[in-house]
C-alpha cells in the first residue's frame, strides 16, 4: 500500500515539474537563441560586462547653438525611393571602415533620434578601374539600425577604394512634416585615423535647394552632431587670449624635433556650459587663420602648412580637421591674419583654442609640447599648457575614428542590454515559480507520506490484530479438540 502512495505521488511530482517548464518555455521562443544558450550566471556576467564596458566608453553629448547639420534630399510620396550618394577622393586608399553619422532632431524632451535616415540602404566602393566595385555592406528593415543617434560603422578590411556610394532602397520620414526624405550628416572613410574622404567631391541624385547648415559638401566637411565627451581624464581650459589692438596674436609650438605634419586638428574654444550659448562656434576663432611650419624658431624658412578661412558660423565646428601635404618641420606658429571678430567690441580680438592637434601619420606630435604666445592669457587658462595637453572640457581627447567607434558600440550595448535584462528576469521568474512549485510539492509530499505512514501503521495493527485473532481461535479448537478427546 506504500508503495502505491509514493509511486503516485512521484509521478504527481513529475507532472507538475513538466508542465510548469512548458509554461516557461512558451515565451523563451521570442528571445535571440544566444540568450536562451545562457545559464543565469551567464547572463548576470553579460549583464556586468555591459556596464564595465559602458563607463568606459565616450558618452553621447551633442552639439548646441547654430552650425553645419549635413544633406537633405527633396521630399517624395512614397518610401521606395532610389536615391544615391557618391563621395570620391584623389587616389586609391587601403580602407578600414566606413562611417556613417546619422543627421539627429529633438523628439521629445531630452529624448533624441536620427531623423531622415534611410531604413533600408546599399554601401558600395571601389576605383576607377571599370569594373572594380564592391558591394560593402547592404541594410534592410530587419537590421534594426533605427532608432538611433550613433554613427553606423562599416568595416572594411582593406579594401582599395577611391569612392564610396550609397543607394537608399526604403526612405524614413522627416519628423518635422511627416513626409518620405533622405538626411545625413557626415560621411568618412578611414584609413587608420586618417579620413581620406574629408572635403572630397560629392555628388548626389535629388539635392534639396538650399545653402548654409544644409548643403551637399556638408557631408565631406569633418563636422558631427557631437561633443567630444570621452570617459576618461580631467577637464582642461581652453587657451585663449585678452582682448589686443596690437600685433596678430600668433602660438608656437616647438616640436623639439622634425616630424612629417600631414594632418590638423583644431579644437575650437569651449563657448560655454549653459543653454543657449553666450557665443556662437566661431568663438576665439580668426576669420583669416594661416599655420605656418619650420625649421628654424625664427621661422625665416617658413612653409605655409594652411590658410584657413570662415565667413560664417556653418564653417566652425568644435573640431576642425584639415588634411594637408605632408611637410617637414620642427616649429609650427598659428597666426591670427583677421582676428574674430563679434558684435561685443570687447571680444572683438579674441583668439584661441581648446587644443591643436599636428599628425605625423597616426601621431599626434604635438602632444605635450611646449608653446608660447605673444598676447596675454584670457579668463580661462593661465598659460598655453593646456594648448597641447590632450584634454578638452569634458576629458581626454581621443582619435576622431577611436571616438565614433565608441559611440557606436555604445549604442550597441545600450540597445542589448535592456534584452539581456528583460531575459534574466524572465529567468528569475521561472526560477522562482519553479521553487514556489517545489516548496508546495514538498508540503504535499510531506503531507502525503505523513497519511502515508499513519495508513501504513493502522494497516499494520489491523493484520497484528487479525493475527492475534487467527492464533486464538486455532488455540481455542486446539484445547477443544484435546479436551473431547
């Protein structure tokens, strides 16, 4: 009879046991296999790996004030629109990667996504050769780019390439008036740090009248909707100078040694911490700006590296790039030819930066070089350190691909990382309805085998019982029998 009740309950055990897996694994089908491959523990250390990798990386801060914003086409009436872009630089170049920067818009409050990105869309490059064009990459609605405000990064792996195109298949719509359009804000190609597509020539399909902050070479102009903001370092002034009448504010920087200058890099003076802006982007920043570089320190071999020139707020960003043919040198002024000039007269002879940057190559040579400067030091820093110290307002200053690689593999963790969150819930909930299930299948079987052993026992005294009873009545015709005998 034992036997019986715990075979039952065993197999009451094992039915409960199945049937609250089946419930559970009804909804593990929507989760990505990888996730659903991982134990809890697996799970939990995804989950720290994402937050460890986060406050690591450089973080989403975007650009304030009026500057340039990127490429818009015409509207259309319907999303399936062919429409393409192409971007060809001088000669051939051994490709690492492709970046795309999204042009952003304000959604709601502090709440921000991409806006005209296309949902589905074809890479190509290649070279003048006939023939020669490769398919890099191809997106469709099921890549899942949207939404998003990072900049899409496509390796390529060397690829030798000139130009680079891109066909949009599917369009988006603008969120200003709800209607089908193509928008972006930067395209670059990178060979190593180098972008080889910065002020190339480009050439687009359906152009959308207009000039300004929107116009098709603002897609080759090296200007993002972002704000170097990395997670590392401290804050560092820019360096900028009192209002002078005098002689052209002019910076020197002694390398200390010749260095083959290819590439510039200048960051514009911070305009300030509070919304709106005081001062527009061009802040500090000379109308007429020549970069002169030498030999000797009385620059009487000077070669002229740049003649940098603005005539409004859409030719400033807060980081400047300028290729250049690569020179020798050792010492590099910065000559202010046409001082910044604002409606404020007490600003009006204002110059500085935040930080100059000189590549060798991948190189940033300049970097903790000394400097000096013919003015007098401004509001903000109290000597021309921090024109070479590799920091800007919010931290270390990092190479430009380094940093849209990073905003991009931001995006990436803070898009799994809600999934893998939502997944080890799951988890716990299973697991937790599993030991619920436990704890009151042990109550029962607690129950049962206490019944169990009380059935047993009066089962037990009962036969004792009838034993008795069976051994006294074959006594009794015992003594009977010997009795009549």
């Amino acid at each position: 009879m034992l036997t019986f009740i715990m075979v039952y309950l065993r197999n009451i055990l094992s039915a409960l046991v199945i049937l609250s897996l089946a419930q559970v694994s009804t909804g593990s089908a929507q989760h990505p296999p990888s996730l659903r491959e991982l134990s809890i523990a697996g799970l939990e250390q995804r989950i720290g790996q994402i937050d460890e990798q986060l406050t690591q990386l450089s973080h989403f801060t975007l650009r304030g004030g009026v500057g340039s914003i990127g490429y818009r086409t015409k509207y259309f009436r319907t999303a399936e629109e062919t429409q393409t872009i192409s971007v060809t630089w001088d000669k051939p170049e051994s490709l690492d990667e492709i970046i795309l920067v999204p042009v952003i818009r304000r959604e709601q409050v502090n709440h921000y996504e991409a806006d005209g990105f296309p949902i589905e869309f074809s890479v190509y490059c290649g070279t003048s050769d006939p023939g020669n064009e490769k398919l890099l990459a191809a997106f469709s609605e099921t890549s899942a780019l949207l939404p998003r405000i990072a900049p899409v990064v496509i390796p390529c792996n060397g690829i030798e390439a000139s130009w680079v195109r891109i066909e949009t298949v599917m369009l988006s719509k603008g969120a200003f008036d709800h209607r089908h359009i193509f928008q972006l804000a930067e395209i670059m190609a990178f060979k190593g740090g180098r972008n080889v597509a910065l002020h190339g020539n480009v050439v687009a399909d359906e152009s959308r009248p207009g000039g300004g902050a929107w116009k098709l070479q603002n897609l080759v102009d090296g200007f993002v909707p972002y704000l170097m903001d990395s997670a590392f370092g401290e804050t560092s002034p820019a360096v900028i100078s009192k209002p002078n009448e005098g002689d052209p504010a002019t910076l020197i920087i002694d390398l200390g040694a010749p260095f083959s200058i290819d590439r510039i890099q200048l960051h514009s003076a911070q305009v300030g911490d509070t919304l709106p802006y005081m001062f527009d982007s061009r802040f500090a920043i000379p109308e007429a700006l020549r970069i002169e570089g030498a030999m000797q320190p009385d620059f009487k071999d000077r070669v002229i590296l740049l003649d940098f020139k603005h005539t409004s707020v859409f030719d400033t960003a807060p980081i400047i790039t300028r290729n250049v043919e690569s020179t020798t040198c050792r010492y590099v002024r910065l000559v202010a030819r046409k001082p910044y000039s604002a409606r404020q007269q007490k600003y009006q002879t204002r110059f500085g930066f935040a930080e100059v940057e000189l590549f060798s190559g991948d190189r940033n040579i300049a970097l903790n070089k000394p400097s000096a400067a013919n003015f007098e030091m401004g509001y903000y820093a109290e000597n021309t350190t921090p024109l070479t110290d590799g920091h800007n307002l919010y931290g270390k200053i990092l190479p430009v691909r380094d940093w849209l690689n990073e905003l991009a593999l931001r995006h990436e963790l803070e898009k799994e990382r809600p999934i893998v969150a939502a997944e080890l819930n799951r988890r716990y909930a299973r697991q937790k309805m599993q030991l619920t299930w436990l704890v009151r299948l042990a109550i029962f079987l607690g129950i049962g085998i206490v019944f169990g052993i009380i059935i047993e026992a009066m089962v037990r005294q009962r036969a004792v019982y009838r034993t008795r009873e069976r051994i006294a009545a074959d006594i009794h015709d015992e003594l009977g029998a010997n009795l009549h005998a």
